[in-house]
C-alpha cells in the first residue's frame, strides 16, 4: 500500500509558481531564481529592490514570519540576506550591497520584527540600513572600536584598545 511517487515538477508546483510570480512583479529588478527543493526559494534582487519584493511577499503571499536577517562577505561586496516563511515555504531574499559604502533601506517599517536583525548585521558587517530608527550596537560592546566588522573576511583585530581594558 505505498503511495505512488510524484513527479518533481509536482512537488514543486507551489514554490515554482511562487518565482514565477515574483518574476512577473519584480521583472529585471530579479536577478536570480530558483527552487532548490520542496518547500525552499531562493531570490537575488537588485539594490534596492528588497523592500518591492518584501512588500508584495507580505500583501500578496501572507508572509508571516521573518525568522532572520544575515550578512555574508563575498569579497569585492557585501550582502544582505532576509530569511522568511510565506506560504510555508522557507523563502531567501538576498541583496548585494557594494563593500565600500554599504548601504541598503530598512525595512523595520514593513516588518517590525527586523529592528534588531539589522541592528546585528550592521555590527557584524558595517551595513548601514538607511531609515532605521536607531542602529545603536547590539552584538558588540559600546566601546567597539570603530570601522571593525569582525565578521568581514578581511577583518584583522587591530589591538585598539576599547574603554576599560588594560594590558
């Protein structure tokens, strides 16, 4: 009594109409799509399309749930990567951000939730999530030094002494 397998394309009919819809939303400001397995998408936009795609996830998909904000180094940029749950499908929506001046909107107004999150990645990376009510550090200590992302590739410790450390 074992129930007949479905095809691949079945399995993933919900996550691949999923791309296709955001596709035709978004249209050249998706860069990259894809259905890795069932219940997974992944989605690259361009800078500063996050938040076109955030807002149409949540009126349009019932996004529910951000369970995450990350940052990766890769290399000659940075990037942003919003982790959510929409239709129960485990949706990843990523943006780069150039090393240099990394800059990209907040989206505390769309999803409260994601005030801390970016608090982190600004800490741990050096974004700077433009519109957020108040980027006070949260991982580090307050006395951190300046311009030191330690989760950057080429971040070296540089021995500064913070506030209230002695030899």
């Amino acid at each position: 009594m074992s129930e007949e397998k479905k095809a691949p394309s079945e399995k993933l009919e919900l996550e691949n109409s999923m791309v296709e819809e955001i596709k035709k939303f978004l249209g050249d400001d998706l860069l990259e799509s894809k259905v890795q397995r069932a219940r997974r998408v992944y989605l690259k936009v361009k800078p500063g399309a996050h938040r076109n795609a955030i807002k149409y996830m949540k009126d349009n998909w019932g996004l529910y749930h951000l369970s995450t904000i990350s940052g990766a180094d890769l290399g000659d940029n940075l990037e942003v990567i919003f982790h959510f749950n929409a239709k129960n499908v485990a949706v990843n929506l990523r943006a780069e951000v150039p090393r240099n001046k990394p800059k990209i909107e907040t989206i505390t107004d769309l999803i409260p939730g994601s005030n801390l999150y970016e608090r982190e990645v600004h800490d741990l990376f050096g974004i700077d999530f433009k519109g957020h009510p108040n980027l006070a550090k949260l991982e580090l200590p307050e006395d951190w030094p300046e311009g030191e992302y330690p989760l950057r590739k080429d971040w070296k410790p540089t021995g500064k002494l913070v506030k209230g450390q002695e030899k």
